[in-house]
C-alpha cells in the first residue's frame, strides 16, 4: 500500500488506492460472487491500477481518470475499469460514504496541463 508515503502527495494517492479496491471489491463480490479477496480477474485489475497509480505524473494533483488529460491505461484495462465504476460508484454511497464524497470532490477538480518536453 502507498500510505507510507508521507505529505500530501502521499495521502492522496493512498486514498486513491483504497478507493479503487473498495470497487473492485463491491464490483467483484457483486458480480463475482467472491467472499473473502478478489477473484484473479478482479486482483489483476487491481495490481494494474495500482502500478499506473504509482507511476501517476500528477501525484496529490492528480484528478479522477474520467478527467484527466493523460490516460494511462492500456484501452483494455480502461474498458474494465469503467464497467467496475459503473457498478460500484452507485454502491460506494451507501457502503463507503466518505471515500465515495471525496472521490464525488476530486472529480470536480481541475485537471492540471502536462508539462511539455523542453518547457
């Protein structure tokens, strides 16, 4: 997990990494019918969104995917995680409240520019 990361970089992206997992977990005991972790599918899912997390340019900048001007996964992932979106987002209000508002806040954000090469 990215929590031992300290400053506000570190915390952000550590509650985007719990974010993501709590989806992937309604997603997957939803749909899955799973009890305990996640199904292989699903933890292959996760593994590759928490690596894109880490390599992330924006860090505590860093808005929701949906509004971001670089999109780092490979289009099949992102096909994936959209249909877990779909499915938990709706979910996370009632099961994860305050992770479901801050991540309601973080997609109000602006998304930054990316630096060009050279600048």
């Amino acid at each position: 997990m990215m929590s031992s990361v300290a400053g506000p970089a570190g915390r952000r992206m550590a509650r985007e990494e719990r974010t993501i997992r709590a989806m992937v977990a309604i997603y997957c005991n939803g749909l899955h019918v799973r009890r305990k972790a996640p199904c292989e599918e699903c933890s292959a899912l996760l593994d590759y969104a928490r690596r894109r997390l880490r390599l992330c340019l924006f860090r505590a900048d860093k808005p929701t995917c949906a509004n971001c001007a670089v999109h780092c996964y490979r289009p099949d992932m992102r096909k994936r995680v959209r249909a877990v979106m779909k499915y938990a987002g709706p979910r996370m209000a009632y099961r994860h409240p305050v992770m479901a508002l801050l991540h309601l806040l973080d997609g109000r954000r602006a998304a930054p520019r990316r630096a060009r090469k050279g600048s």
